[in-house]
C-alpha cells in the first residue's frame, strides 16, 4: 500500500478527478442521475485518496516532502514531473477534496439556470484537478500549468450560469488573473535564467524544481534582480489573493457567480494566491522578501480596513460575504508578511479555517437566495422565524467568521495579529507594531458589518412579500449534508488548533530556512542585519560556482 | 464632619425622591442649583448626558464609520481602483481599434495591397514589351548588354 502511494498517490488524487470529468461527458446528457453519480463518484474516489495520503502522512516528517514523484517531462527546458506534499500543502489538498465532493452534492437539488448539469459538473471536476495540481506540484512549470487550469472553469462557471452581470464579471476575472498570471511566469523564467542549480545539488544549473529554487539555488541572484522577480510573483499571487489594491475583481466574480462556484472561489481558488506566497515567493527569495514585506504588511492591514469599510457600505448580503473575504486575506497577508514561523502558520490556518467558513457562508447565501429570491438585505430579514435551523446555522458562521475564539477563524486571525508584534529580525519592529494595532481595530470592524448582517438577514420578522412565501422553507437534508462536515471542522479546528499546527509547523519552519551553501550563514532572516549576512551568501555561493 | 456630610446628602435624595414621587426629573430640583446657576445647569447636563460618550461613541464613531467613511471608502472603490482596471480594459479595446483599423488595415495591409497594384501594374507595363518583334528584342539585348559592359569598365 505504502509503495503504491508514494509512486501514484499524489498523481491519482490530482488527476481521478479529470477522469471523472471525461467519464461525465461520456454519459448521455438526458441520464441525470449517471450523471450526478459519476459526478459525485469520481469526486469522492479523489477524497479517498486524499484520506489515505492523509493516513500514511508522516507527521513527525512534515517538513519533508513526501510521496515524492520525480519523472522527466519536459527535456528541452528542464521541466520534470516532481510532485510531493508537505505539512503545508497537506491541509490545503484535504480541504479541496472536501470542497468539491459538498458543492457537487449541494448542487444535486437545483443546478442554477440555465442547468445542463453535465456541463456543470465535468467543469467542477477539471476544476479541482487545477486547484490539487496546485498544492501538489513542485516544478514551476508544472505549478503554473495547474495554476492556470483553474481559470477556464471558473471563467465558464461566471460567464454560463453567473448572474445577471455575469459577462462583465466573467471577464474580467479571467482577464485580470491572467495579467498577473502572465508577470508571475516572466519572474519563473527570470529564475530559471538566473539560479544555479548546482548549488543546491543538482547537476544541471538551469532548473524550475521547486526543492532546489527554495534549496539555495537562488542565493547568487543579484540583490536588485531578486527584488523584479519577487515584484513579478508579488503581483501574480496578490491578484489572486486578492490584496488591496488589486481586488476588484472579486466583489464582481464572486456576486455573479452561481452558489458553488462562489463557495470554491473563497474556499480554494484564493488560497492558490498564499500558497504561492508561502510556498514560492517567500522561500525562493528570503532576500526580497524581506524588502517587501512592510509593503505587504502595509497593503495587508489596508485591506483589513478598507475590506471591512467596503463590507458597512454594502446593500447585497453576497457581495458584503465576498468585500469580508479582502478583510480576511488582510490578515493571511499579515502573518505572511512577519516572515516567523508563528505568522505563516497563522497565515496556513487562516487559509483553511476562511476556506471552511467563508465557502460555508456562500453556501447560506446562496440558500438564502433561493428561498427569498434576492440578496437585498432591506429586504430579507425574519430568517431566524422561518427557517430557524438555517438561521442558527448563519449566526454560527457570523461567529466563526469573526473570530470567536473556540472557533476555527480565532487561529488565522489572533495569532496574525500576535505575530507582527514580533516580526522576523530583519525587519523593522515599529512598523510591523503600527500594522498590529491597525489589525486590531480591523477585528472590531469585522464584529461590526458581520453582525450586522446576521441584524438584517436573520432578525426580526420577515417583510410581508416573503411572510406567506412557499419557497422559505428551513434546511433541507441535502443542504445539511453539504454543510455538516464544514460545521464539525469549524468547530474541531477551533478546539483543537493543534490538528492543523503540527502539521504546518515544520513545513514553515523548513520553508523560512535560508540554505546555507558550503558554510555560509543559515538563517539570514533572523539576523538583524540581514543584508550583510545574503550578501556574504551571494559571494560564497559564486566562488561554489566559480569553483566547479 | 463625615456624619454631618452624610445626613445632608440622605438628606438631598430624600428630597429629590419626593419630587420624583411628585413627577419631576430625579436629578432636578424647581429651586435646586441648576435653576439657580447657569453653570450647574450645563454641568448637571453634562453628567445626564454621560459626558457625551455615548454621543460619541453611537453617533459620530460607529454611524460615522457605517455611514460617510464606509460609503466614501466603497465610492473610491467603485469610482477609483475599479474605474482604472475598467479604463485598462476600455483603453485595451481602443487600441486594439487603433492598431487593427489606423495599423493594421492602412500601413500593413496597405503596403501588402500596394505590392499587389504595384506588381499588377508593372506587369502591365512589361506586357507592351512583349511584341513579338526579333529586331525590337535584338535592339533592346544589345542596348542593355552595353549598359552592362560600361558598367563593368566603370566598376572595375
């Protein structure tokens, strides 16, 4: 068993479900229920394999990558098959394979207009290859095929059975993300370019395996050609995230988008953005990191603010769930930016505990729509007197997304906030103290426009057009058993932080090391004086060079 | 002294009691201090008003924030950042405009069109030499072969 997972684990998770998606359009379009159990099939076969790899993970190993793969694909450029997971991206593949299994079956009652539910599924399942591609891959080409993978679908979801603005938002989505997506692909080739594989083992010099880049390969490339290449990444990954300034395309995307396209949108598709920083950005170039991160932090807790101020101003309960998203990534930013062990873990639990809670809050949002037909909050309100369970489980996920502590939002927020008390040696204290206290207010303002939604939406008795309305029933058993696994979790990861910490905690760890060729300094993030210790990397890592 | 304190202040809100009884505001006296005193009075306004904390707190900070500051904030959002990515997708378009109807169809396809009257043209010209006529074609062999040879002295 063990042999079979390390050869074909990670590749059968990442692809059954393409399969799958192949199998869907095989099936003869007027066979629903084939179908929806194909559909379904395939989605929970990728879920298996997920627990498995889960089962067999060695935590005790987690900073390691495991169930390596290491195949050539691409001879002429160096590119090779290379996927592996570690204590990073195992929680990220788990909750995607969660995900998608709970939208396919909260999709089964109604697919939104215009149906076609073959369509809709077998775009759902090329969609989750995408995004588990993502978390698994290891050779920057690889990582950037999948990445991109994950447009097309979202992109047809938006523009097929998004809403009314569906086109403008469908494109622009596509649009924007490719922009980035395009500066991040210059700044791989640049790497590619300009890092020395050997001195991070390899025998070829021109690389895109992810081990080698974050391995000390980087460490001869010129303090000024860092700083462009980790500006290129910056811009692909924080279009993603999204970062203040470069959000606006989510408010739209996330608005128009059909119910579980919204829900996969928060719940995985804005992870991809702080993988990458977690994953690429930070660990390839410790140097430029750390010359970016006030920026980062400062366009963290602007967004924190400004999310939050967006979400006060909002008429639309979907759209005020989608503005709290900028808010919420604010605060994975944050802990990204202090560059400690403590702040990217904060930063790894933020990503999954937004992706259960925010992705359950589309799911009521999107109930709540087809119930009462709108999103106007002037003109819900009453829920908890019609549909009591749902209302209930709204004020759960109001919670949990403000974070209350015992819930799951508490562990990516509180310890963000911590974290830039202390940030990393090299940078500066007072400004990261000032990005803590501006966090904090952010965390009264979160209270604020969320709980005021749970005012408008689930308070007081319902307005007359909907008193009578057969359409406002309470949560149906379909809906429950989309949503119980993402409560339980909520909950569990609230009381038991330490499931997802002992996992991410070497993975972070191993992640911030800064290589040390021949004996040169480790650790230069940790130095105060950081620049002299990469400069002194730089010269050891070119005599390496210039001696073999 | 501390008993005597004491017994006025019992005292005090024994009276006022009574005249909370009798239907008056509790803290008011029609003889009291603040009807006496102007600044009693603004100071007796001042404490049941809370020093204005409340005031502060529910009127200018939270509305202040839910209001003009949120809807300043998303009115730049909508209007500022958004308007640049919408103006970078209009002013896309309208270069593409530019390139494909000033560029694209006069200058490039323009020239490829030109090339093709020109060869047409030149082709009708070439077309009157052709006569048919030996001597015309010995004439213009032996014109052209001299051309070339006083070429050739000059260059070499």
């Amino acid at each position: 068993m063990d042999a079979f997972l390390n050869g074909w684990g990670l590749t059968l998770v990442t692809f059954v479900p393409l399969v799958g998606a192949v199998l869907v359009m095989a099936v003869p379009s007027s066979r629903e229920l084939w179908l929806k159990a194909a559909a379904l099939g395939s989605s929970l076969v990728a879920a298996l394999f997920a627990i498995l790899l889960l089962a067999r993970f060695s935590v005790s190993r987690a900073g390691e990558l495991q169930y390596v793969v290491d195949r050539p694909w691409i001879d002429v450029i160096n590119s090779r098959y290379i996927m592996g997971i570690d204590g990073i991206s195992l929680p990220l593949l788990l909750l995607t394979a969660l995900i998608v299994p709970l939208c396919i079956v909260y999709s089964f009652g109604h697919f939104p207009e215009p149906r076609n539910p073959k369509a809709f599924l077998a775009l759902l399942l090329v969609l989750e290859t995408g995004m588990i591609g993502t978390f698994t891959a290891q050779d920057l080409i690889l990582f950037f095929v999948f990445f991109e993978i994950v447009l097309l679908p979202m992109y047809f979801m938006i523009g097929v059975w998004g809403g009314e603005n569906r086109r403008y938002a469908a494109i622009k989505f596509f649009l924007y993300t490719l922009f980035g997506s395009a500066l991040m692909l210059v700044s791989f080739l640049a790497m590619f370019f300009l890092a020395d594989g050997t001195l991070a083992g390899l025998e070829v010099a021109r690389t895109f395996d992810m081990r080698a880049l974050s391995g000390g390969a980087t460490a001869g490339i010129a303090r000024t050609s860092q700083l462009w290449i980790f500006a290129g990444m910056f811009l692909g990954f924080g279009i993603k995230v999204p970062m203040f300034p470069f959000h606006t395309w989510l408010p739209d995307a996330h608005t128009e988008a059909p119910t579980v396209g919204s829900v996969i949108l928060a719940a995985v598709l804005l992870k991809l953005g702080t993988y990458g920083f977690v994953r690429v950005a930070v660990p390839m170039l410790p140097e430029a990191a750390a010359a970016w991160a006030p920026v980062i932090g400062l366009l963290a807790v602007i967004g924190i603010i400004y999310g939050a101020l967006g979400c006060l101003a909002q008429r639309d309960m979907k759209r005020l769930i989608a503005f709290s998203s900028v808010a919420h990534m604010g605060f994975v930013m944050l802990g990204i930016a202090t560059l400690t062990p403590f702040g990217i873990n904060a930063a790894v639990f933020g990503m999954v505990a937004h992706g259960l809670i925010t992705g359950m809050l589309f799911f009521l949002a999107g109930s709540v729509k087809d119930r009462y037909h709108t999103m106007e909050m002037s003109r819900l309100g009453g829920l908890l007197q019609q549909a009591p369970r749902m209302g209930w489980i709204l004020g759960f996920c109001v919670m949990a997304s403000l974070g209350l502590p015992g819930l799951a939002g508490f562990w990516g927020e509180f310890p963000a906030i911590l974290a830039s008390y202390n940030p990393a040696e090299i940078l500066n204290e007072a400004v990261f103290r000032s990005y803590m206290v501006i966090a904090a207010v952010g965390t009264v303002l979160a209270a604020g426009y969320l709980l005021w939604m749970l005012q408008k939406t689930a308070f007081g008795t319902a307005r007359e057009e909907f008193a009578d309305s057969p359409d406002v029933t309470d949560a149906s058993p379909r809906e429950y058993l989309a949503w119980a696994p993402l409560l339980v979790l909520i909950v569990v990861l609230g009381f038991f932080p330490r499931l997802l910490h002992e996992a991410t905690d070497p993975a972070v760890r191993e992640s911030l090391q800064v290589e040390a060729v021949n004996g040169a300094p480790g650790d230069c993030l940790e130095v105060s004086r950081g620049e002299d210790c990469f400069e002194r990397l730089r010269r050891v890592s070119e005599q390496a060079t210039g001696g073999g | 002294m501390a008993l005597t304190g004491a017994g006025v202040a019992v005292a005090y809100y024994r009276r006022v009691d009574r005249r909370a009884a009798a239907g008056g505001a509790a803290t008011e006296l029609a003889d009291g201090p603040t009807s006496r005193w102007t600044a009693a009075r603004l100071g007796h306004t001042l404490l049941v008003q809370k020093y204005y904390l409340d005031h502060l707190y529910t009127g200018i900070v939270a509305k202040g924030t839910a209001g003009p500051i949120a809807r300043g904030a998303y009115w730049f959002n909508q209007h500022g950042i958004d308007e640049v990515v919408n103006q970078a997708g209009r002013k896309a378009v309208a270069a593409g405009h530019v390139v494909y109807d000033r560029i694209d169809q006069k200058v490039i396809d323009g020239v490829v069109n030109t090339t093709g009257t020109a060869s047409h043209g030149a082709g009708e010209e070439l077309r009157r030499m052709q006569t048919g006529k030996v001597q015309q074609y010995a004439g213009v062999m032996f014109v052209a072969s001299v051309v070339l040879a006083a070429a050739l002295i000059l260059v070499l």
